[in-house]
C-alpha cells in the first residue's frame, strides 16, 4: 500500500479542483492510500478580495513572512507518505502566504523531510521564479522536488489581468462584461487534469520518479513563455525595491502602498507592451544565449 498526500491552499475552489482532478487515479486505485491536507491560516484572507487589503499582502508576500497556521489533522502528521503533491497559487511572484508559511513551519519539516515532491501550480501566467523561490523552501526542508505542473491561463496577458481582477473582485468565476474569456486555469485543463496522476502513479508504484518531469513535460504540464519569464524577472527586481521601501517605512505604509497599485497598473499597461516588442525583435538573437537555457531549466526540475 502506498501513501500519498495532496496538500493545498484554496480561496476560490481553484486548486482545489485541480487536486482532485490530479488525485482522481490514485483514489480509484486500491493500492493507493490518498489524504488531503488543505492548509488553514489563523487570520484568513478575504475573498473576494478589497483592493485595499489585496494590495496590502505586498510587501510580507513578497519578503515570505510566515503567518501561523493551523496544524494538519493528527492522522496526518502520524502518517509517513511516500510522495507528497504540493499545491500552490502565485500572489506577487512569489507563493502564497499561506503556501510559504507551511514550508516554514515545524509541520512541513515533518511531512516533508526524506520525501519526494510534486509541486503543481495554479496561476495566471507568472509562475517561473516562483517556482524557483518553492525549489529553496522544499531544499530547506529536506525534501526531493521530482516534478513540476504549471497550470496557467492561456489567454493573452493583458486580457488575463483584466479576467483575474474581475474575479479576485467580485469572487465569481464569469466572463467579465460579456465579452471577455472566464479566467484563471480553464475548466476543460482542470477536468482533463487526472492524466497527469495517471502520468505519476506507476512512479510511485514503484518508488523511482526519474524520467517523471519528461514525461509530464510531453502531456504539457510546463508551457514556457520567453516574455512572461522576461517580466517575471524584471518585476522582482521591482518588487524587491517596493517591498523594502514599503516595510522600512511603517508610518507611511497607506501611503506607499496605494502609489504601488498604481505602479502596478502601469507597469502592465504601460510597460509590458513596449518590452514586448523590443524583446519580440530580439528574439533570434538571445535564443542560444539565454532562452534556451531558460527553456531547459523551467521545464527540468
């Protein structure tokens, strides 16, 4: 009998779904014992979200300041799970709080340490340095990170970030003003999601995942976007100036949060296009130097 455990944080039913998509085959299979562990916080967030405390999540998200959270259940830290599926959302370039208060917390030194990792994300588009910011907390607590799923929403990017406002906004999943896609990670790709557990069961059948993270690459579980990385990059650099200008400056926190979320809005609206653009043009030129090394690395693990 092989334990598996399917942890998770979810405000919109999101990445819950996704889970119990991926966990489908394990749960019909009778060799599989299957736990879900979804992550509470003592103090929630809201959701729908208020501009006001959304924006007010930068600069501890950013930084990764853990906040306290609920311990599992019992069963779950007496048990030893020979593979755990760590799901997670993306909130500023960087996992959740919620995602990044576990990893820091005496329960995930437990669950974790010794044990191999799946990580799946459920985002808008920007999971990339993300994902590398995950690698060092799963590193810290002695886990063996053996594959990644990135799931995005496929639309254009400026499209995406109208959809996901609407949504964060209002809390129902729609097509904003009639005319717009519905957002986040599409229904179809979340259904269709279990064959990526059908991918990773016989792994765990037999206790050895190399060669996982290829194959879960061939059934698209990673679609790599040159410009989206570019800006995921560019925007860390920015963040980090944001966060510690906001966070040394307690006194002026309303005030220098509320000119971020302007910032913000420019930067999507105003910037991204134009670097769009120039590195559209230079793409022939930085293919060998940068993306396709940067190609290998977010599609390995």
């Amino acid at each position: 009998m092989k334990r598996i455990l399917f942890i998770y944080f979810s405000q919109s039913g999101q990445l819950e779904q996704i889970a119990a998509s991926i966990a489908k085959p394990f749960v019909e299979d009778t060799e599989v014992e299957v736990d879900f562990y979804e992550i509470k916080m003592l103090q929630s967030f809201p959701f729908p979200w208020t501009s006001e405390a959304f924006f007010n999540t930068f600069p501890e998200t950013f930084k990764q300041v853990p906040a306290e959270i609920h311990p599992p259940a019992p069963h779950i830290l007496e048990k030893s799970y020979d593979l755990i599926v760590l799901h997670y959302q993306v909130w500023y370039l960087t996992p959740s709080i919620p995602i990044n208060s576990f990893l820091k917390s005496a329960f995930a030194n437990k669950l974790l340490d010794g044990k191999p990792v799946v990580s799946v994300s459920g985002s808008r588009n920007m999971w990339a340095l993300a994902q590398d910011k995950l690698k060092v907390l799963l590193q810290e607590v002695g886990a063996e990170l053996v594959g990644n799923i990135a799931l995005t929403d496929r639309h254009h990017n400026l499209v995406s970030v109208v959809t996901i406002v609407d949504w964060m906004f209002s809390g129902v999943k729609r097509r904003p003003y009639g005319i717009f896609p519905k957002p986040g990670v599409s229904d179809e790709e979340i259904e269709t999601a279990d064959k990526y557990g059908k991918i990773i069961l016989p792994y765990l059948k037999k206790g050895i995942f190399e060669g996982l993270q290829k194959e879960l690459v061939m059934h698209g579980a990673i679609d790599y976007r040159f410009f989206l990385v570019s800006m995921d990059q560019k925007g860390n650099r920015m963040f980090k100036i944001w966060s510690s200008l906001i966070l040394r400056n307690p006194s002026k926190r309303k005030r220098l949060v509320n000119i971020f979320k302007y910032y913000v809005v420019f930067a999507i609206y105003g910037i991204s296009p134009i670097v769009y653009l120039i590195e559209l043009l230079l793409y022939p030129l930085l293919y060998f130097v940068k993306y396709r090394k940067e190609r290998q690395h977010y599609e390995g693990i």
